[in-house]
C-alpha cells in the first residue's frame, strides 16, 4: 500500500510499504478514505518529537470496514467509520470511566495510545491506504447514512472537533460564559466553535494570522490579532476589565511571537493574566516531559516558568492533556447528522493522498489560507 512515511526533520515521503492487516482478532481493517493532518503531526514534522524513521503518520482517520477479527461482533464490513485518534482497549481502569485517552493497556507502561504518533504505541497510523483497527468494536464510530455526502465534517470527529470540545469542558465552561482561546489553528477554531454550540455568551480568540482570525470571526468569535503582544490588555478591554470567565490554550510547547521566536510559557502566563480569578483554564495544546529541541533551558526539560503566584492568588483550576474523544464524538455525530454543527467549514484543502509532501510543507509554513488539509486516498 502507499502511505505517508517519516523520514526525518521537515522529510515525509509517500512510499510503497506493507499493507496493513489483521493481526489479533479484535481488529479491523479500514480502507481509508479521508485521513487528515494534524498540527500535532507539524510537532513530529519538525523534528520536536522521539518519533523514530520510517513510522507511517496519520491519527484522524476515517474510511470503510474491508474485514473483520474472528472476535469482532458489533462492527461490519461495509461499515463507514471514523476513529478516535486514540487507540483504548476499553476494558481498562482508565476506559471504564471514560478516560480513553489515558488507556492503561493499548501502550504498555504508558497512559495512552495513538495511531502514527510519537510515544504512543507501536501503531502505525492511517495516512496510507489501509488501517488497523484495534479493539475494533470498542474504537470504531459508526457512521450514520449521510457518511460519505457529510465525509469532511465527520472525518472531524476523529481528533480536532472532540478535541475543542474538550478543552472547554477542561476549562469548565457553562452556558453564559466568556471563553478566551489561544490559537487559531484547527484545535483553537474548534474550540471557539464548540463554546459556540454549547451556549458562550461571548468567545474571544487569540492568534497572529489574519486568514485564521477570519474563520473565528466567521463561528461567531472576536477575533484578537496578538501582533503587538496586546492580548491580555485587549480581552480584559472585552470582559470590563474582569476577565474572561475560562479559557482554552489551544496553541501547546512550541507558542511563539508573531516573528516565530519561541517563549515555551507565553500562552499558559497569557491565560492566567486573561481568564478572571476562580476561573478554569482548558489546556489541549500539547506540552512534552522533554523538549531538546526547545529555546530555553528549563522548556529543554518540559519545564515552564509558570506564574504560579498569580493562578493561586486568582484562585484558578487547570485541566490538561489529550482528549479522550469518545466521550464526546457520539453526541457530536449527532450534531453534524442533524445539521446543528458543520465543522468543514475550517478545512481549507482537500489533496490526494499522493500530495500529502505538499500538504505538510504548507501546513507547516503555516502559509496563507492553508488552515486544515484533509487528505482523500483510494481514490
Ligand atoms: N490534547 C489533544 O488531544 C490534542 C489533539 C489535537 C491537537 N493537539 C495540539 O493542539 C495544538 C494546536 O493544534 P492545531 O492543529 O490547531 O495546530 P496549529 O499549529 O495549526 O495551530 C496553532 C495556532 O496557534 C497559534 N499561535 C502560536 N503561538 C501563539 C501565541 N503565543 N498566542 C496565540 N496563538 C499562537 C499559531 O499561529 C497557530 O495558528 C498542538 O499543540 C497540537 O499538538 C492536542
Ligand atoms: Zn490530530
Ligand atoms: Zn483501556
């Protein structure tokens, strides 16, 4: 099969490799048909990550059940599915509260697994023609009938629309609420538009690429342009000098100036200065235990200079740390099914698998207007 390979700092290829197969009963095999890029995989891109050469990348997948584990019961072939991008056994202690992304057996000796990711399993991941599925019917989402007319708006359901969700769910946000985001990438726009949906009466978000506070204008968002670093001063000038009531970092490790000079704590000490005392603050954007490519020293060794006086005086909560999407992209199928949400709306560029090089290299520049690339393979 063909499938985006890693080669080294800024090098993917697509080569021919192996096809992927059933390898314990409990799993499928996906042709996959719509598989995106991920901010998370620009991390890997640029070589901030351990991931080792030659691992097939690709979390957010989504395609059609080709076969079936012995041991499969639930799932079919023929099925449309989209898949977490976390692999869970569901039968863990972690799983069975919900916790999918902190799954206890998936990775052994780690919290968490992952397809195509860096210190996340074995797993290879679904930028290619053909996906294992482990723990097939605990993992997979079956689709509703509109799957492949509705295939860009689901296919968002496998990381950065559950993602979103969650960071406002980490930041504790109710209805009524003012939510200030960090980042305008994929993760930030929908977590902008996921307090949209759940009822916020006020959603600001926080970035320095025009094209991108565009499209947070366009969910409904005030867009604040941090250019000259005036952020905190423009969202207290927002919520009459208070705060806002959360807020979400949707940015992670490697948060910069608008020049790219990168200040591992920028975004965290930005949140705790902009979100009001007692407020929570959601943090999805990824921070790692160890960064040797970071800029400083202390982030060398994942350690922030956190303003740790002001979030107690404030009396803040903090909630971090990967998604764990099913427990949330049921009900967001629901929303997408009826017409309620329409989270294509950000994806920017749809490429054949075979462009997926060109893909990563404009995503990665965060070039202009290239906001999300959703990558159609079989096709
Ligand atoms: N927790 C999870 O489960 C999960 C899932 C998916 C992605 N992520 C992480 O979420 C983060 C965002 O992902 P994405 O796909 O949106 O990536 P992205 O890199 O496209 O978006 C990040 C955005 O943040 C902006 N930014 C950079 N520095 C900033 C600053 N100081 N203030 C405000 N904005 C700033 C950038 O301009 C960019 O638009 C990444 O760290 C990714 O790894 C986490
Ligand atoms: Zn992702
Ligand atoms: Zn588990």
């Amino acid at each position: 099969m063909k499938a985006l390979v890693y080669k080294g700092p800024r090098q993917v290829a697509i080569e021919n490799v192996p096809d992927a197969r059933i390898e314990k009963p409990t799993d499928v095999l996906v042709k996959i048909t719509t598989t995106n890029i991920c901010g998370s995989d620009l991390h890997m891109y640029e070589g901030r990550t351990s991931v080792e050469e030659g691992k097939i990348l690709g979390h957010e997948n989504m395609g059609i059940v080709i076969e079936v584990g012995s041991a499969v019961e639930r799932v079919k072939v023929g099925d449309r599915v989209c898949l977490p991008f976390n692999i869970s056994c569901g039968f863990c202690e972690n799983c069975e509260r919900g916790l999918t992304g902190f799954c206890l057996i998936a990775n052994p000796g780690n919290a968490g697994a992952a397809y195509g990711y860096a210190e996340m399993g074995p797993y290879s991941g679904g930028q290619a023609e053909l996906l294992r599925v482990p723990y097939a019917d605990f993992n997979c989402l079956v689709l509703p009938p509109d799957a492949e007319e509705k295939e860009n708006d689901y296919v968002l359901l496998s990381d950065i629309f559950p993602t979103g969700y969650h960071a406002t769910e980490l930041a504790g946000m109710k209805a009524g609420d003012s939510v200030v985001v960090f980042g305008a990438g994929p993760v930030g726009l929908m977590a902008a538009y996921s307090a949209m949906i759940k009822g916020a009466s006020k959603v600001i978000v926080v970035d320095h690429h025009k094209d991108r506070l565009a499209l947070a204008e366009k969910i409904g968002a005030i867009p604040v342009d941090n250019t000259d670093e005036s952020c905190v001063e423009q969202i207290m000038s927002l919520t009459d000098g208070q705060g806002a009531d959360c807020g979400c970092e949707c940015v992670g490790y490697q948060c910069h100036h608008h020049d790219g000079h990168e200040v591992p704590n920028l975004t965290m000490n930005n949140l705790v200065n902009a979100v009001r005392p007692t407020g929570g603050i959601g943090v999805v954007g990824v921070f790692n235990p160890e960064d040797p490519g970071a800029a400083d020293e202390l982030a060398k060794e994942g350690k922030l200079a956190f303003d740790f006086g002001t979030f107690f005086t404030k009396g803040q909560r903090i909630g971090t740390g990967q998604a764990n999407v099913k427990a949330y992209n049921r009900n967001l199928m629901k929303l997408i099914h009826t017409g309620r949400a329409k989270p294509s709306m950000i994806i920017s560029h749809e490429l054949p698998l075979e462009q997926a090089v060109e893909g990563y290299a404009n995503f990665d520049a965060r070039k202009d207007g290239w906001t999300k690339v959703v990558l159609k393979a079989g096709k």
